[in-house]
C-alpha cells in the first residue's frame, strides 16, 4: 500500500473515531448526574431512554418518583398516592429498575410496602400490570406510561386478572362482596400503617371505598438531563 493511500486510511479512521467519540459525548449529556457518577465510560443506549423518559415526566404527575442513587443508577423509586377509591389517603411505594434491553424488555416492578389487600399486588411484591408483559409492552411506550398504570391499579383494581395467594382472595371478595373487599383493604392499609395520617385513614374507612379528601402534598420530583 502507497503511503498516500495509507495515510487516507489513518485519516478516515481517525474521522470515524472522532464521530463516535463526538455522538459519545453528546448522548452523555442526556445521561443524569448519578449515571454519570458511576465512573463507567460506556453509555448504553438502555441509560440513554432511560435519563430521556425521566426527564419527560411531566410536572402534573400525580406521584413522586425518587431519582437513582450512584450505587443503584438504573432503578428507581416511585411512591403512588391515589386520590380516590378504595385506596384514597394511601402511600404506596415501588422500585422500577431497568436492564440493558430496556426498552425493548419492559422494566421490573416491585412494591415494596408494607402488605396490602390488593387483587394485582401480591405478599412477595409482585406486580400484575398487563404493559408489564408480552405482547402488551411496546418499545415507545415508557416511565410515565407504568406510573399512570400503577396509579390505576388503585382507583380501579382489576378483578380479573389476579395474582395467586391473598391477591386471588382479594379478587374473588371484590366481586363477590365488594363491601367486605373494601373494608378489608382498609383494614390492612390500617395496619400497615399505609395512610397518610389518622384522619385520612378515619375518611376512608368511612367512605366505603368513595372519593375522599386527602390533605398530603403530592410532590413531583422530576430527573432531569
């Protein structure tokens, strides 16, 4: 090979080099400052949809999701307060952690709360969102999707599809004698200490599962790139 030729060569490899060190650097400023602490200089494109899907989250998100923590960069937390129904004055909280097939694999979702009476919601922290699974998760959809999912699963819990040991109790109560269902999902909630205050609990054991009034300041605290 020609010395001319050689160094064409060198040339449009070091232009190549430069491109991805430049399309690097670019993609990594959408990645969030815990990412970035890390000290890993591989930005996958899973942390990249990620960083971009929290920081679209928007301000009138009726949750609180906790950013991620150095040692812990691709999970978060996510606190759901619903407002009415059986679970009205409730705190009920989550972790939602991402692989590095995400988005193309949907995240992991637990409950890590204190035990509840919920048909979708079992006693090991599992979670029975139908966009959590085959063939109802697509790769456009993302974070704020599963946090509007998880919220519905309090204002409409969904019979139907339970999960097995007290969630199938739960299921077959709720539509046998929904009375009883919600009197026992607020017994629980009761104990586990799951209300806000006293008299939120003192509301909504009072309202037989009705909207009810809840004081608590519902914060949004958005990730941002």
């Amino acid at each position: 090979m020609s010395i001319i030729k050689w160094r064409r060569l060198l040339s449009f490899k070091r232009q190549k080099k430069m491109k991805k060190l430049l399309a690097q650097h670019i993609n990594s400023i959408k990645v969030t400052a815990a990412q970035v602490q890390t000290g890993s200089t591989r930005i996958e494109g899973a942390d990249i949809r990620f960083g971009k899907d929290l920081s679209e989250l928007s301000d009138g998100l009726t949750a609180v999701v906790t950013p991620p923590k150095g040692n812990a960069p691709r999970t978060v937390g996510i606190r759901i307060l619903p407002k009415e129904g059986v679970y009205s004055a409730g705190t009920f909280d989550f972790t939602l952690t991402i692989d590095s097939e995400y988005p193309i694999e949907p995240p992991k979702v637990m409950y890590v709360g204190p035990k509840i009476f919920h048909p979708n919601i079992d006693d090991q922290g599992g979670v029975c969102l139908n966009i959590l699974k085959p063939p109802d998760w697509k790769p456009v959809l993302g974070i704020s999707h599963i946090i509007f999912g998880l919220e519905l699963l309090f204002i409409e819990p969904n019979p139907d599809d339970p999960l097995p040991g007290t969630s199938r109790e739960a299921a077959v109560m709720m539509k046998d004698d929904r009375k009883a269902f919600v009197r026992k999902a607020q017994e629980w909630m009761h104990l586990g200490g799951c209300y806000h205050h006293e008299e939120g609990a003192a509301t909504a054991r009072g309202s037989g599962g009705k909207r009810t009034r809840s004081d608590a300041v519902i914060e949004t605290s958005k990730r941002r790139s």
